[in-house]
C-alpha cells in the first residue's frame, strides 16, 4: 500500500509503502512538537519512505537523550517526518500528515510520565513510563 503524507501547504512530501509501526509519544518534546498532548508517528524502514519537496533539519535532543532530526517545510513550518538515533533505520513519519482517519492504530504508549491526565486511552494497549524496554536478547 502507498500513502502520502504531506505539510499544510503541499510543499514537502513523503511517499510510503508497507506497513507502519504506530507509536503514540507522550513526552514533552512531541508535545511542543505537535502543540497537542502527545504526537503519534508512523515508524517505516528508510527504503519505504520516498521524501519530495523543500525542507529544513531540526536536531534535538530526546527525553531518551539520544538525538531526532526533524524534517520540516520551510513554508508552513510543519514537521513532516524525523530520523532518530533509537531507529536509524527507520524514519519516523507524523500520522496527522497522513490526514487519513482509517491509518492503523497505535501499537503501543510511550513516556506516559509526561502523559495529561485527562487523556484516556484503550487499556489494551501496552502502556510505557518511559520509552519501549528493549527487546530480549538471544
């Protein structure tokens, strides 16, 4: 499947194909990221996402401390999609960029320690403090 996901103005673009692993992000940065109380991000393999347009590099520093480049349109000022130092393999992609109300659904909650009180999600979702643990190894 492709989709395309795109800035408020139309200038910087990203085509995807495959399917996304969706995380819902509570922490303070993604807050000031999306000016909501968490963002959500559609994580692809780099070789499923084809960026287009004209775009601007914002890198900071996580609530993990490791390092995000946030790629953005130099127009409208939108953050479009990022690469992080946790995946370098993926980029992640802002799911609202999508603007498609039938995107696959989060496949888990991270860094609920920041997360609103009055934000109330399904209870089967796997809920994290911080970020996700990571994988056992062997």
């Amino acid at each position: 499947m492709t989709r395309i996901a795109q800035c408020s103005c139309g200038s910087l673009r990203v085509g995807t194909t495959g399917d996304p692993i969706v995380v819902l992000c509570h922490c303070r940065e993604c807050q000031r990221r999306t000016g909501a109380p968490f963002g959500v991000g559609a994580y692809f393999k780099k070789e499923q996402v084809q960026p287009s347009g004209n775009e601007k590099i914002y890198e900071r520093g996580s609530d993990s401390g490791r390092k995000l480049r946030m790629h953005f349109c130099p127009e409208c000022g939108t953050t479009v999609y990022w690469e992080a130092e946790l995946r370098p393999d993926h980029y992640g992609v802002a799911v609202g960029a999508f603007a498609d109300p039938t995107f696959p659904p989060p496949v888990r909650s991270v860094w609920e320690e920041a997360r609103h009180s009055w934000v109330v999600l399904d209870p089967e979702l796997p809920h994290f403090s911080q970020g996700t643990p990571p994988a056992p190894v062997g």
